[in-house]
C-alpha cells in the first residue's frame, strides 16, 4: 500500500495560524473540563468528613490503573445550565466512558454527587441514555456508581420527568440483551432512581451510606403521614438483609469498589476467542505514521472558507501513512480509500470539498465495498455539503445523493465519525453525522456544523426579504434587511460551534486533533470486540427475587 507524501510546510504563516487558533480552543476546552473537575472537588472535606471518596476518586478505584479510559461527552449541557458560559459548569452532573475493569472492557458511569449532590440536570439525562445506548449497541457491561438527590424540584420541567423515564427502558433492555447491569450505591438514589438498582443484575450497597426508596422520609410524611427514618426506608442493611434488593453490603467507598472489581472478574467476560484489551495489532503488529499527529493543529482549519487536503489529515493517524485510495480521479472532492489504525483495517471517507454526483455515486460504492468485505468505516467530515446549480441538479444530484445516503443507512459495519472542519448542510448527513446513528461521532474543536454557513443564511433571507417587500409594492428598507442579516448571523454563528453542538450531545466528545489516531483505535476495538461477542439474550431483563 502507498504512503502519502505529504506538503505540509510546518514553518508557514498559514500553519502557524491554524495552530495558534487550535491551541486556543484547546485551552478553552481544558478550561471548560478543569472547571467542572474543580467545581466536584470543592466538595472534599465534605466528602471527607463523610468517609467518602469523590466521584472521580471513586472513579479511579474502579477502573484499572494504566488502562486507558475514554471519558465521553465532557461538555453535555454546556451554556445550557447557565446561559453564561463563564458561570456555566458541563458534563450534565456525571462522568462517563469506556474503560476497562478487571481486564474487561465496560461502560462506568459515575454520578457527579460533588456537584449540587448530584442532582439531575436535563442533558445528564441525555448523556446517561446516550451511554446506555452505546452500551447496548456495543455489547458493554453497563456499570452506574450511584449518588444521587434526585430531580431538583425548584427547576421541575414535565419533559425532563418524561425524558428521564427512558433510561430506565435502556437498563432493561440492556440485561434482556445479556449485558450485566451493576450499580454501586455509595450514597442516595431517591423515588425514580431507586429503579436504577433496581433494574440492576447485580447491587452493591455502602453500608450506613447507601438509600434507595421510592419515597424518602419527607415526601412519605407528605403524602400518607408515615413517620419513618432513612435507614428504616430504604438503608442499606435493610435492602442487603430484608428487602432484597442489594446483593453484596461494603463497608465503604473502597470496599465497595473493591467487591465491583471481584464481581466483575467473577463473570467470566472475557472467555471465548475475544482479542486481547489492547487494539488489533498491539506490541509491534503495525507502523507509527510517518508524520508527527502534532501537525494536525497547523493543519486544521481555522477557516472553514479556507481548502484542506485531508489526506494530509490521513497522513498522521494511519498506519505507516498508507493509504491506498479508491478512484482517484473520479469524483475527486471527495477521497475514499483502504487504510490501518493500530492494525485493524477501515475504509475512510472524506471530503476536499462538497459532494458532487461523481463523489457521491463513488462514496456510496465504496460504502457497499466495505460492507461487503465487513470493514469498518470512518468518515472525516470536512465538507461545505451537496453541490447545488442547474448542471448538478441536471446530472442528478438529488438521485447520487440519494444513493450515498441509503447505502450509509443501511451499512451493517461500525461507522465511526470524527467533524475535522465544515459539516454544512446535507453534506452533515451524507458523512454520517449523528442523524445518522454512527456506532460513534467526535468533533475537533475548530469544527462547526450548521444547515449553512451564516453568511449564506443571511445572504438568503435578505433576497427573500428584499423580494416580498417588491412584490408588496413596498419600499425596499436597506436598514431593516441590515438589521435582519445581522440577527441571522448572529443566530448561526451562536449555534455553529463545536462546543455548543458538544453541550448539546450532538457528538461524543470534543477531542483534541492529535489524540484522533488513539481515540480512533479504542472505538474501533471496542465494535471489533462487540461484533465477536455472542450475547445470551433472555426474554425480559433479570428480574430480582
């Protein structure tokens, strides 16, 4: 296979800008996820004075240490808890990823309790169904490390109370489908998410620390006068030793911890003929790319107006900088072609510009390709979307975009999506954008997504403006078209960012540009692993005596 050349001049003004511009976002996403960190360790002499770890403390205990952990969705809710984005704190109130356990490879949500207690928030819940989601469509056990004060009541909306109630629909499903569902109760898990563990296969509860029940004392007075204590309700010894509902009763945090390990390695997951932890090809199976990933920030856009030759982009984070590209010269904006990431083999799918008929009837061939040699895909989005004119609409955009889209609906192989620059318009879809359910989507922080770019919106409601006022027999009012353009703008430009799409899940994650090749391999392996793994599905989800 051919390694790209590649031309990237390290020493240029346009890189030296692009990589100024990159290391900025950068920053300010460190900054955005330190600020969340910071906000939960505030509450350590609490924490202490309770016995308590801290949820990310509590984190590292359940994880292996070394093993790599891929924390998703760290701006869920970003602008959104708060419309200032120096007040507001993301993540949704939760942590959560794919890490490893035992040597087993898990989903390990983390309830954020150093946070307002833990209390839910509107795109927690999002986040915690998305998790769930790539559970199940993984074939990850599902483990929750519960410490929650429930929905806060002062800023009830009816939509969240709905929303919410699918996530216990997902843990359901997830133990029908085979998968083990563990919650480790370290603290409280109030009325709704008192069905966390119990929709559980398996609970841990820390003794004198650990509640669920429906109804806590307060609400249980209000609603029939009973007067009840904590412990009497819901404690943890009464679930291990009356009700049932705890399975193993720790003495604290780490103890708690401690037996979730035991019990993970207790399972036997890894059995059959599962590859190793480590990626295909670890230990040596597989060439470094010849170009160094750090590149990546000179060569990632910081206007999107500007052409980027992504092959440069393939060059560092594909095995040896190999790629062998499928039809060159035909459909030449967009770039199809076999390639390695840390051994295992992927077609790759992007764009040096939008999609042309050629580039879609291409993409949408080798889609099928891929599929039939059961290879998995990875789109790198960086396109202005589908042409538009009266010679692409006569030489059948509308159809060849067509085609793409129900070849890429109907891939049955892993498709994995990373926004390296533009993602406009119907060219979003078309690269298997999160509409279209990839197996998983990622943003570099100089992406932006949006129906248009906002000069073109704009651009296109000042002409139909200035029309319907003609038409009226009206005046044409340069000012108010002025004043209209500015609001579109602004309207988009407020919308287009990766870091409010990522605050919206719209992806999995914002990640820096030189980890693309690492993050890449960790989702690669865990579809290979999922796609190896034969379940042993059950009716109903496990129902506890």
């Amino acid at each position: 296979m051919p390694a790209l050349e590649s031309r990237v001049v390290p020493q240029g003004e346009a890189f030296q800008a692009n990589s100024a511009a990159l290391q900025v976002q950068l920053a300010r996403l460190r900054e955005l996820e330190a600020r969340t960190r910071n906000k939960s360790a505030a509450s350590a002499p609490l924490f202490a004075k309770r016995g308590q770890l801290l949820p990310r403390e509590r984190l590292g205990a359940l994880l292996d240490a070394g093993a790599p952990f891929l924390e998703m969705a760290t701006l869920a809710g970003f602008c959104l808890d708060h419309p200032d984005p120096e007040r507001s704190v993301p993540g949704g109130g939760m942590v959560g990823g794919i890490g490893f356990v035992g040597g087993v490879r898990c989903m390990v949500v983390a309830d954020d309790s150093g946070i307002d207690a833990g209390a839910v928030q509107p795109m927690g819940i999002e986040k915690f169904q998305r998790l769930q989601q790539v559970a199940l469509a993984q074939k990850l056990p599902f483990i929750h490390l519960v410490e929650c004060a429930g929905a806060n009541l002062l800023d009830y909306k009816v939509e969240t109370f709905i929303h919410g109630g699918s996530g216990f629909y997902w843990l359901a499903r997830l133990s029908a489908a085979g998968l083990p569902v563990i919650s480790v109760v370290h603290g409280s898990s109030t009325a709704g998410g008192a069905y966390m563990p119990g929709l559980s296969d398996y609970v841990v509860m820390v003794r004198e620390r650990a509640k669920a029940f429906l109804a806590g004392p307060p609400l249980l007075k209000a609603a029939t006068g009973e007067i009840a204590s904590e412990e009497e309700l819901g404690g943890a010894g009464m679930h291990a030793a009356v009700s049932g509902l705890a399975e193993y009763l720790a003495e604290d945090d780490a103890d708690a911890l401690r037996i979730t390990r035991e019990l993970v390695a207790s399972l036997g997951w890894n059995g059959g003929a599962l590859r190793a932890a480590a990626p295909a090809g670890a230990g040596g199976g597989y060439q470094a790319p010849l170009y160094d990933a750090d590149e990546l920030l000179g060569i990632a856009p910081s206007d999107q107006r500007k052409p980027l030759d992504m092959r440069e982009v393939i060059a560092r984070i594909v095995d040896g900088s190999a790629f062998l590209e499928f039809k060159p010269g035909y459909g030449a904006a967009t770039v199809t072609g076999h390639a390695a990431i840390c051994g295992m083999a992927v077609g790759i799918i992007t764009n040096n510009g939008p999609l042309d008929p050629a580039g879609a009837t291409k993409a949408a061939h080798f889609i099928q390709l891929c599929c039939q040699s059961g290879m998995p895909l990875v789109f790198l989005q960086n396109t202005t979307g589908f042409m538009v004119g009266k010679a692409y609409e006569q030489a059948g955009m509308i159809k060849h975009g067509s085609k793409m889209i129900q070849a890429l609906a109907n891939a049955n192989v892993p498709r994995i999506t990373v926004h390296c620059g533009a993602s406009f318009g119907a060219g979003n879809y078309g690269m298997s954008g999160r509409g279209f359910m990839p197996d998983f989507c990622f943003s570099w922080p100089n992406a932006r997504t949006a129906v248009m770019g906002a000069e073109q919106a704009a651009t296109t409601m000042a002409i139909v403006m200035e029309g319907s006022m003609r038409r009226k027999g009206q005046e044409v009012d340069h000012a108010a078209i002025a004043a209209m353009r500015a609001k579109v703008i602004d309207t988009f430009e407020r919308q287009t960012d990766a870091f409010t799409t990522s605050g919206r899940l719209l992806d999995d994650g914002v990640i820096d540009p030189r980890d693309t090749r690492k993050v890449l391999a960790c989702v690669l392996a865990v579809c290979d692993e999922a796609r190896r793994r034969e379940l042993r599905p059950v009716q109903f989800g496990v129902a506890r005596p």
